[in-house]
C-alpha cells in the first residue's frame, strides 16, 4: 500500500461508507456500481451503494518488466 496516495489511504482505512475523494474519476458506470480511478496515484476502487472495494489492478508481465511484447513469427 506504499504506492497509494493519503487520499486513497484515508479511503482504505476507513470503516464507514464514504463518497470518492477529489482525485477519483469515473472509469464506469453502471446501474449497481462506478469504477474510479485515482488520479494522483493509479488506485481503482468499485463504489456500489453499500461498500466500496478496492480493485487489484494486474499489469501485463511485459509492462511490469519494463519489455514490449514480442511479436509472433
């Protein structure tokens, strides 16, 4: 939870239901739910009308190791 900003700290933290911080952007939105993005930091979270959760956003292994995709022959 290093990489995440105070705002999103405070947000993980917190054991009551609260409405997204400053720096959360729509990603979608549905009927049931909205999917926010941080803007300072990258961290998604599922809002829906009872909880919020915190998404585990995976990187693709050629990203995480800083190597483009080969292309196949």
């Amino acid at each position: 939870m290093d990489s995440k900003c105070n705002h999103c700290r405070q947000l993980i933290e917190s054991s009551i239901i609260s409405e997204p911080h400053q720096h959360l952007k729509v990603q979608r939105r549905s009927m049931s739910s909205s999917i926010y993005r941080c803007q300072l930091c990258n961290t998604m979270f599922e809002f829906t009308e009872h909880e919020i959760y915190l998404l585990d956003i995976v990187q693709p292994e050629a990203e995480t190791v800083g190597q483009k995709p080969s292309a196949c022959a």
